[in-house]
C-alpha cells in the first residue's frame, strides 16, 4: 500500500498540480480546498503527509499546524508547507509551529516530489508499506539525469496554464540526436548512452537554474523556459548551436559527431492551446539542422 498523501490548497490550478506530481510518484492523494476540509480529512483518515498551502481559507495554514501539533493523535502527521518564494516569515513560522519542511512557488515537478519523498523517508513512518525496492519519488531519467516524460507532462500542463494565466511567455525546445543508432554502434557497450550523458550535461549547462530539462525519448530531450519569449529563447538556441559546431556540448571527444536537431516555439504562438500542443507543435518543426 502506498503512502496517503492530502494535498490542501485554495487554488484549483496549484491544486490539481500538486495532486499530479503527487500520484505520479506514486503516492495515493486525497485533496482539500480550504481549512475545515482539511481537518474534517485529517480526522477522518489521518494521512502519511500532509502538504500545506499557506494561503488557506477559513482556518490558515498556522492554526491548522498549531491544532494538529497540540493533539497527541495527530500530532505525528508531518506536514510540509509550501509557500511563495520570497516569503521568509511563512516558512520561519512554519518550521517553528512544526512542520518537517517547505515548499515554494512556482513549482518544479522534481522539487515537489523531492521535498514529498525526502519528509516521508524521514518521519520514518511504519504504516507506509513502501518497499525498498520502490523507486524514489523524484526518480530522474538514469543516464542523463534528466526529468523522465512523465514529469514533462506534469510540468508542460502547469507551466503553459501558468503563462495563460499571468499573460507570460513560455518557450519549449526539443532537442534531437538524430545519428544516435550509429553512436550506439559504435560505442563498446552498443547503447548510445556515453553520448547522451555528455550530451545532457552539456544542456543543463546551457540553461538556467529555473528552465527544466527533461529526456522525452531515447535520441530526443526536451527543455523548458518558463518567461522567456521568442528573443530570449534565440540567445539560447545560439548559445547551443556554436556549443554543438565546437562539439563542446559533449565534451568534443565523440566519435561519430554527433548530429545535432533543435526546434523551438515560444508561446503565445497560433494553434497552441495547451502543454501537449506546445510540445507537439515544436517536435513537429524538426529537424533544424545546426
């Protein structure tokens, strides 16, 4: 049986979100919209975690953490509160009322489901029944270390609702190996998995620390810039297209060269309702040659 996880938050979008990287990690999710939903679930199947947003209606955040910690029934749930970046005294006071972590906006998949995993494994919890050989719940693509599809998905829904929302820019690259079968075959192992670590690390270092990288097929990454337009996305496609005529994006030591295709689209862009479209609207321009 997996853990019980009850995600509370007042915003529908951050919500469904949370609920997302949640059950996608694994883990069974109960959700709550406000204060007295919160404890009304607590009291009636008291969860593994609880993820706390600090804006909640009715009954805060603060008071809900003070009840559950003063009753020695429930005490023992930890919760992990999230909160906006910049906001320092939310997550002092959190911390000081009890709770085992924070969380910030605007989310990363893998933060979230770092944080989940890591308070879990740490509150030691028998009643889990998670096996050792489960994988961990921020679980990245084995070979690059990129994000896995599935977190890719997550993370295109939320970040082109975000944009919608705020009215900002998101830009999506796709980024394809396309000569990888024959870097497997000539690679000792027959995988072309040398070039496509080096390949990715070359990528994590092309992008900044809020743009997300995932590994969507086996030739194929995928990169995300959340509030950055189509100028803003044309300094990195520079930025990796004189990295892939030095061959410094692998490390310049592969042989064969790799082949390198690079399409972009940057939002709001005609056709593009949703993350999917996004996403299929910038493999479809492939292959650019670079």
């Amino acid at each position: 049986m997996s853990a019980l996880v009850l995600v509370a938050d007042p915003d529908p979008f951050n919500l469904r979100l949370l609920h997302e990287a949640c059950e996608a990690a694994g883990y069974d999710v109960i959700t709550a919209a406000d204060g007295p939903d919160v404890l009304a679930m607590v009291a009636r199947q008291p969860p593994d975690l609880l993820v706390l947003d600090s804006r909640m209606s009715q009954i805060d955040a603060f008071e809900i953490l003070r009840i559950l910690k003063a009753d020695s029934g429930l005490a023992n749930i930890p919760v992990l509160l999230v909160s906006d970046e910049g906001d320092h005294e939310a997550r002092r006071l959190a911390i000081e009322l009890g709770a085992e972590d924070t969380l910030t906006r605007p989310y990363r998949v893998f933060e979230i489901q770092r944080r989940v995993r890591n308070v879990l494994r740490a509150t030691r919890r028998d009643r889990l029944g998670i096996p050792e050989s489960a994988p961990p719940a921020d679980q990245r693509d084995p070979v690059t270390g990129a994000g896995t599809p599935s977190q890719l998905l997550i993370s295109l829904d939320y970040e082109h609702t975000r944009a919608t929302r705020y009215g900002h820019p998101l830009t999506c690259m796709v980024v394809r190996v396309s000569n990888a079968a024959e870097l497997a075959v000539s690679s000792e192992d027959g995988t072309a998995d040398r070039a496509m670590r080096s390949i990715g690390s070359g990528l994590k270092g092309c992008i900044r620390a809020v743009d997300h990288l995932f590994r969507l097929r086996r030739d194929e990454f995928c990169i995300l810039l959340p509030e950055t337009d189509a100028n803003g996305a044309g300094y990195v496609l520079r930025r990796l297209e004189g990295q892939v005529q030095t061959g410094e994006l692998w490390g310049g030591v592969l042989e064969p060269k790799p082949v390198v295709d690079i399409a972009v689209t940057s939002t709001p862009e005609t056709g593009v309702k949703s993350g999917d479209d996004l996403l299929k609207k910038t493999r479809h321009a492939l292959p650019r040659s670079v």
